[in-house]
C-alpha cells in the first residue's frame, strides 16, 4: 500500500497507519516510540498487520468524521456502501490517562463476505509469540509483550496470526474488535465500553478544534493540519514527533530511510509561530516550556530530543526489507550527535515568534536566551552539518550563518521591548560581524545569489528563507537573485524543490521536500507576489492525499509520497502559508473598501 492510500489516527500518545482497503500496518504501542506491533509497511512478509476486508470487488471511500481524528472506511459495490470501518485510539484530555488499544466498528450495510488476518509484531519479527485461545478472542505473548485480539467474530490461529478468510456478514449487523496491548488478561470486547469511548474521542476533538481560531481561505485544510499536529504531540511530556513513522524512505531504492519519531530543536519555532497564528497559544505555551525543561535538565543544546525521558536516540539497523524495498531500516538517530547551528537560531526564534504572539517570556526564559547566545557567540563561525544533516564533512553553510544572524538580531528587538538587561552591544556586534561574514563569502558575484556554503557555486533551497528574515530587504539585488538561482537550478513542475544538488554522499536521487514549497510560498507574499503565491499554494495543496495530509517529500515525476508520513513540518508550512495568503487578501478587500468608500 502506497504512503498517500493511508489515512492515520492519533490520540496523543500513538499513532496508527490504516490504507485505503482497511489494512492497519503501522502501529507503536504504548507511545511513539515504542517497537511496533503493526509495522508490514517496512516489510509484509516479516512485519505486524492487521486486515480485515470483503471477498468481493468494491471501491473504497475513505474520509475523517468532521473535525476529529476518528477514521471511517468504507467499500462499495455498484454505488451501494456494503461495509463500513470505523477506527479510533482512545483520546483523553488527561496526560496520565492512557488507552493502549485500537478501536475498530465493523457495520455490514448489505450481506457481505469478508476475511479478517491479525499478525501483531514482536521485536520486528524477530521473536515468535505463543497464541493463547480463550473465550473473548486470542492473546498473543511473549515474555515482555502481550499483544491481544477481543472480538466475537469467529477466528481460527495458526504459527504467527489468527484469522478467518471467509466470515459472513448479514445485512444491519455489526462487530467490534479491539486490539489491546500490555495486558495481562483478555477481556469480553463489549467490557472495553467501545460505544463509550468513541463518543468520548469524538467530544475530544472536536471540542479541540472549535479552539482553533481561523474562517479565512482553504480551511479544511488548516483545519486538516491543526488536527494532525494535535495528534503527533505526547502529551504526557508535551513533545512532539516529527512524524509517527521510521524509514519511510526518501528516495526509492536508496538509503534516505530516518527515524522520526523524535523531536527536533529547528522545528519548535514553526511550531511556536504556527500555532499562533491560528490562536492554539495554550499548545505553543506548552510546548515551548516543556521542551526548555527538557534543554535545562541536559544542561546541554542537542539536535533531537526523545520525546521521553528515555533519551535513547542511538541508530541500529533493523533486518527489514524496506518499505517498496528500500532499505535499510532504521531505528534511532544519530543526527543527535551533529553540531547544527541553525538549532540555536531556531530555539531563540521561537521564543521570539512566541512573544509576538503574546505569550509571557518570564525571567527565566530570558536567561535561557542569555545563555543561548552566550553559547552561539563562540561558535557561530564553526562548520556544521547544516539544516539538512549531511552524513559528510561538516561545511560553512550560509544557512547556518543567517540563522545565527537571526539569533542576535531578534534577541535584540524582544530584550529591549521587554525592558530586560542583556549585553547588547556586544550581540549588536556579533550581529553586524555575522551578516559582514555572510555578505562578503556568502554571496557569489558572478551567480548574482547566496550559495549553500562558503566557495559553493550552487544554491540550497533552504536560503528561501532569506526574505522571511530582516536580513536584507525584499528587493534588494541579492534576495531577488537569490530566489531566482533557486527557481532556476531546484525548482521543478508543480512549485516543487530539491533541497539541492550537491553530492551528500548518500545514494539515490533526493525528491522534492514539500517544506520548500510553502517557504517558497511565504517569500512571493512577502515581496508582494500574491497572484503567484496563490496559484502555488493551489498547486501544492492539489498534491495532498484523499485526507488534506501531506509526507515529508513527494516524488518529482509520479507525485508519490516519499519520506515518513504525516509530516509535521510540512503541515507546519501549509498553516503558516495558508494563514499569511489570507492575511493579504484580507488587506486587499479592506484597502477595496476603504477607496470605495472615498
């Protein structure tokens, strides 16, 4: 099953992965990053599933009940809906409360056939568990894991699974399974009050979602992203994933494969601001604070963060073919342990964004910036792996360095407009010594654009950014040169961008990284190029799935979604855009009124 066919559930803690024709093949219980007990979408032979789905031939709708989280899957046959799935993870406003367990409603509409494969994981398919029988369906064990099936319909086992490959279905029945983890005992399906809970987590979102403050253009789709980025933070630390997946590869065939079920530093300012934008400031409030507790215990600025307390980020190959066999797998990440400047820029940009947005930048939150940049100031002119963590030797990359301009140059502006002490005319210096350094190697005369690094004739999409900082004005030679190497060199049909072209010693081909798309996006607003950044966004927004949601990356020519899904980031990007389109066509109409009125 293709990345796109999937839809996801979510209930702050977990995730699932369902495909179009009912197929559970990614699930990690109890939280994000535990071993999976569905993962066949990284290897059908040796990963977890759960399949249930008719005998005969239908065509498959598959859409979210209005505001929530909860999935519904439907199969029909010559127009008339003859099976429908309804699938959800118990959600709970309590961090402490948690439902490790799959709910799914079976309704049979018509008479219908169907057969049902349950064949949980255990360690990546490397342990067999025993299958114990008992009246309420099966549990399947090992000595650190039980993994349990309850249900009443009728089911047969064998060395690895239980299954039935014909159940028959009459018209107005209906069936619950639950998929319960850690768990000692198996219970009656009816016990886990199935009816109960799924009006519970149906309140719960859409109790969440009537926060979310926006009425302008293309809402579903802020609607559609607020929902996922809800779904992929852990609530009971406040951190959040990346993606709920691992090694969904980048390129196929190749070795682009990460884990992202871990939190990155660089992300947290997108998260702040875009947040904000739509008014969820209780989300960005704790999320921020949460994640600076987290820095403070370290004592340290690292790229990731687990999203426990865990701290185990450490990358190992798993004995997996790969999802569409492009392996390797892998678990952890050790992107942890690279120096990526644009991480303290972002951390205190966030901050930065955070009080734009009115949130309280306490006296301790001030010291942690102090702190920051008493760290950045010694190291800003350092190599590093840049924004993209290039696995080869670390660069002067002009990304990096703007990113640490930022640092200073905001720092600066929020300081004295909250009245608080800090060395500032040391960080004016270290700013103006940044941005010299940028301009005088950052800058290639004879391209007319910034380049990825220092003595590179080629450019990096990430400097899209540029004209979304103050660093120069919007039309100044540089920007407007800048942007057009860009769409000369990375940009390809669609509004769709490489990151770049340089060599970064891995192989395959790298596609098109959807984040790029949006920040392209935000620069046309930004230098007043409204029609274009219209039609753009319509192009980009026409590449998400059946569901409003979007991968990490997309591929160049079949449009195939590539990379771990959903994407936080890229969702990220369709808010902040989406939001910041509206916000000049707002403009447009008021300024409309205004001359009318004259």
């Amino acid at each position: 099953m293709k990345i796109q066919n999937h839809g996801v559930i979510f209930n702050n803690r977990t995730a699932a992965l369902i495909g179009v024709d009912g197929t559970i093949d990614w699930a990690c219980f109890p939280n994000f990053n535990s071993v999976p007990i569905f993962d066949s979408i990284l290897d059908y032979k040796k990963g977890g599933y759960l399949m249930l789905k008719p005998l005969c031939n239908t065509t498959i709708n598959q859409y979210y009940e209005e505001f929530t989280n909860i999935l519904i899957t439907e199969f029909i046959k010559d127009s008339n809906i003859i099976l429908k799935l309804t699938d959800f993870l118990p959600a709970s406003k309590f961090s402490t409360t948690n439902f490790p367990e799959i709910h799914r409603f079976v309704e049979a509409l018509d008479d219908v056939p169907i057969k049902l494969h349950f064949k949980p994981s255990f360690n990546y398919g490397q342990e067999i568990p025993s299958i114990e029988k008992n009246k309420n369906g099966y549990l399947f064990h090992r000595t650190e894991r039980d993994v349990g099936i309850s249900t009443n319909l009728k089911l047969k086992k064998n060395r690895t699974m239980v299954y039935n490959d014909n159940i028959k279905l009459n018209r107005g029945s209906f069936q619950w399974i639950v998929i319960s983890t850690d768990i000692n005992h198996l219970i009656n399906v009816d016990e886990y009050k199935s009816y109960k809970l799924l009006e519970y987590t149906r309140n719960y979102w859409k109790n969440w979602s009537n926060t979310i403050y926006y009425q302008g253009l293309y809402h579903k789709y802020i609607v559609r992203s607020a929902l996922a980025l809800k779904g992929l933070f852990y609530e009971p630390t406040g951190m959040m994933v990346a993606a709920p997946t691992s090694s969904l590869p980048e390129s196929i065939g190749g070795e682009r494969n990460w884990d992202y079920r871990f939190t990155w530093i660089r992300d947290t300012a997108y998260v702040i601001e875009a947040l904000s934008l739509i008014r969820l400031n209780d989300e960005a409030t704790k999320f921020l604070y949460d994640l600076l507790y987290r820095i403070n215990r370290d004592q340290k600025l690292r790229t990731i963060y687990s999203i426990d307390d865990s701290d185990t980020t450490d990358e190992k190959i798993i004995d997996y073919s790969g999802y569409m066999n492009s392996g390797p797998v892998r678990v952890g990440n050790k992107a942890v342990d690279q120096l990526q400047l644009d991480q303290f820029g972002s951390i205190i940009n966030a901050i930065y964004q955070f009080n734009l947005a009115g949130g309280m930048v306490t006296i301790q939150l001030w010291d942690f910036v102090l702190s920051i940049l008493n760290s950045l100031k010694s190291i800003w002119n350092y190599p590093d792996s840049s924004i993209w963590e290039f696995r080869t030797e670390p660069k002067q990359y002009v990304y990096s360095k703007i990113i640490s301009w930022t640092a200073f140059h905001e720092a600066i502006i929020m300081g004295k407009a909250l009245g608080y002490s800090a060395p500032y005319n040391e960080w004016k210096q270290i700013e103006n010594e940044i941005k010299n350094d940028i301009l005088k190697n950052g800058f290639n005369s004879e391209i007319n654009s910034f380049t990825q690094y220092y003595g590179s004739t080629n450019v990096d999409a990430s400097l899209l950014r540029i004209p979304i900082t103050d660093f120069l004005p919007v039309n100044d030679y540089r920007i407007t040169g800048t942007i057009k190497k860009i769409e000369t060199d990375l940009m390809h049909n669609n509004y769709l961008f490489k990151r770049y072209n340089e060599d970064d010693g891995l192989k395959g081909d790298d596609n098109a990284f959807l984040l790029l798309s949006f920040w392209y996006i935000e620069a046309l607003i930004k230098m007043k190029k409204i029609k274009e950044a219209k039609n753009a966004l319509e192009s980009i927004l026409n590449l998400s799935n059946h569901l409003m949601l979007f991968s990490e990356e997309i591929d160049l020519q079949t449009h195939d979604f590539l990379g771990n899904f959903p994407q936080a980031i890229t969702h990220l990007g369709v808010i902040r855009a989406i939001v910041k389109l509206n916000e000049q066509f707002s403009n447009i109409q008021k300024s409309s009124i205004f001359n009318h009125k004259k």
